[in-house]
C-alpha cells in the first residue's frame, strides 16, 4: 500500500489575512493539483507570524518559527510561493529561507542532512520580469539544505510590462500557467513517492 504523502505551501505575500494576494491565489491552485493526486496538504501565510531574524532553529521569546518549522519537517513536499517585488523575491521569502539555513546543520538518526528525501516545488507572480531569476535562487537555496527539485518543478506568471494587472484580477488562469502547476506537483508528488520507498543512501 502506498504512504499518503503530505505537503505544506508557504505563501511569501508581503499582505497579511484577510488581505487579498496572488501569491495566496496560487497557492491555492496548486492546493488542488495537490488534492487531486491525493496528497494531504496544509498552508501557512508566513506574514501573518512573528518570525524573527536570525539562522537558528529557536530565535527565542515570540519567535513563531519554531512551530512552522515543524510543519516544514513533517510534510514530504514543501511549496514555496513569493510575489515579485523590483524584480526580486519578497522579503519574507528571504526571511523564511534564512531561517531554513538553520537545517544545514541538522541530521537525522542515520547522520544524513534532515531535508533529505524532501521535495520543493517554487510558484512566482508579479506583474513584472523577475520569475526565472526569483525560481533560480529559490532552487539553489532549497537544494543547499537538502531538498530536492523536480523536473520543471516550478510555476510562474509574468504581467505585462508597465500593466497593474495582478495574478489574482486574471479572469481565468492562463493554460501554460495551469499546465506548469500540473507539472510541477505532478513530477513533485512522483519524486517524493520515490524517496519515501528509496532514501537517499547515508
């Protein structure tokens, strides 16, 4: 019988809830590529938590990302959503990824990094130029502290240029768009069965 696998996305919006977000929007969508090849999953709008500077585990007193951190380790599959901002990832994305960095110094009871056998899978919107860049520096920093990245294990959306046109004003998601998430979570849930039957060797 094959292991339910989990997931947990990560939105990077700079808009706290109920705030209106397309980086939210995207999460969502691929929520459903997630529901559809049976992978429980969960969400964190990482705006909305006190995570505090720093690249320890435990930053101390108020710190917030003790306890998504621990989201992070139980879910097989991490989705990983930021807007584009001057043509650059948001800055909550860099504060989660440093906190991330922590892990480089985490191992599991066979002495391997503790990210091992994890899969990231990276979603970017903007309404300008900036998503092969954003998905390129959210791979290497993934990869460093151990995830792996699928095949085409990305989505993006680019506005137009000079537009104000957001993702989540799109009256229907374009068909490449919708085609790339399909992909990537695809490819990311196939990826993530192979390493839960086969880990990665010590």
């Amino acid at each position: 019988m094959t292991a339910t696998l989990t997931a947990l996305t990560i939105s990077c919006t700079l808009k706290p809830a109920p705030g209106s977000s397309s980086s939210e929007v995207m999460c969502g969508q691929l929520q459903e590529q997630l529901t559809a090849q049976g992978v429980d999953h969960a969400h964190v709008r990482a705006v909305d938590h006190n995570i505090l500077p720093g690249v320890e585990k435990d930053m101390g007193e108020g710190d917030d990302w003790p306890a998504l951190r621990e989201k992070v380790l139980a879910a097989d599959i991490l989705v990983f959503v930021t807007p584009t901002w001057l043509g650059q990832h948001s800055s909550v994305a860099q504060r989660v990824l440093e906190r991330l960095d922590a892990e480089l110094s985490e191992t599991d009871a066979a002495g391997r990094p503790i990210l091992f056998d994890k899969v990231a899978v990276a979603g970017v919107v903007g309404n300008e130029d900036g998503a092969h860049h954003i998905v390129a520096i959210l791979y290497q920093a993934l990869n460093d502290i151990g995830f792996t990245v699928p095949a085409q294990g990305c989505a993006y959306w680019n506005g137009e240029a000079m537009h104000t046109t957001d993702y989540k004003d799109l009256e229907q998601t374009p068909e490449k768009v919708q085609s790339s998430m399909t992909t990537a979570i695809g490819n990311a849930v196939h990826l993530a069965r192979l390493l839960k039957e086969s880990p990665y060797p010590v």
